[in-house]
C-alpha cells in the first residue's frame, strides 16, 4: 500500500476536503462527509465501501470492519492488505460517489461533470 499516493489520489478529487483529526489521523471529506482515513501511523487507509462488497472485503486478509465506523459501512485495510495500491484508489472513488450520492443534488451537480452531448467533453452544471 503506497500511502503518499492514496494522500495525492484522496487530494486530487474534486471537492475533497483535508483535515487532520484525532492526534493525527489524515480525514478526507466531501462536502462535510467524511470518506477516507488514513491513519498516523502511515500503514492503515479505512473508507467507506459498497454495501454490496462490505462482507466481501472485511473477509480479505489485512482488512478488517473499522472499529467505531462498520455500522456505517467503511472497511480498514491494513500494511497486510494484498490489494494493490490501484485497486485501493478506486475502492476511494467508490467511496467519493457513495458520499456524493447522499448529498443535496445542487451540491452533486456541482461536483461531478456532466457530458456534453455534442462534443463528447465534459463540463462542468451550473
């Protein structure tokens, strides 16, 4: 698990909020919903995952339901995780769209670029 990646990964999506809580605990949020973690100690990321897939990977060796935060769904994935660090980021851009999806839908068209039928490019709503 490339830590410094899943940081510039988490900080390079949109709306994305850093903070530092907890004695040291690296928080990312979208729009005042937390999404990621990634722990002092530079070896554990949790976020929140699928409902689908919840059991699925806390069953993975080196992932575990995150204590305090499994009702709601996140997963901690630990230095024994065997998924690569590319996988981990799109778990984090599924856990970006799980937030985005219970915001307000003014805040949603904000954040996500919509298709331009014409040119195929994407823009920015209003």
């Amino acid at each position: 698990m490339d830590i410094k990646a899943l940081h510039t990964h988490c900080q390079a999506l949109i709306g994305v909020r850093h903070d530092v809580k907890w004695g040291g605990v690296d928080v990312y949020s979208v729009h005042q919903t937390k999404m990621v973690c990634i722990f002092f100690d530079d070896s554990r990321m949790a976020c929140k995952v699928p409902e689908d897939l919840f059991v699925m990977m806390a069953e993975i060796p080196g992932c575990r339901p995150a204590p305090h935060l499994a009702r709601a769904g996140w997963i901690e994935f630990g230095s024994a995780c065997p998924l690569p660090t590319s996988e981990l980021e799109n778990i984090i851009n599924r856990s970006w769209h799980l937030v985005v999806d219970k915001l307000p839908k003014y805040v949603q068209n904000a954040l996500r670029p919509v298709l331009d039928n014409d040119t195929h490019k994407h823009k920015k709503t209003q």
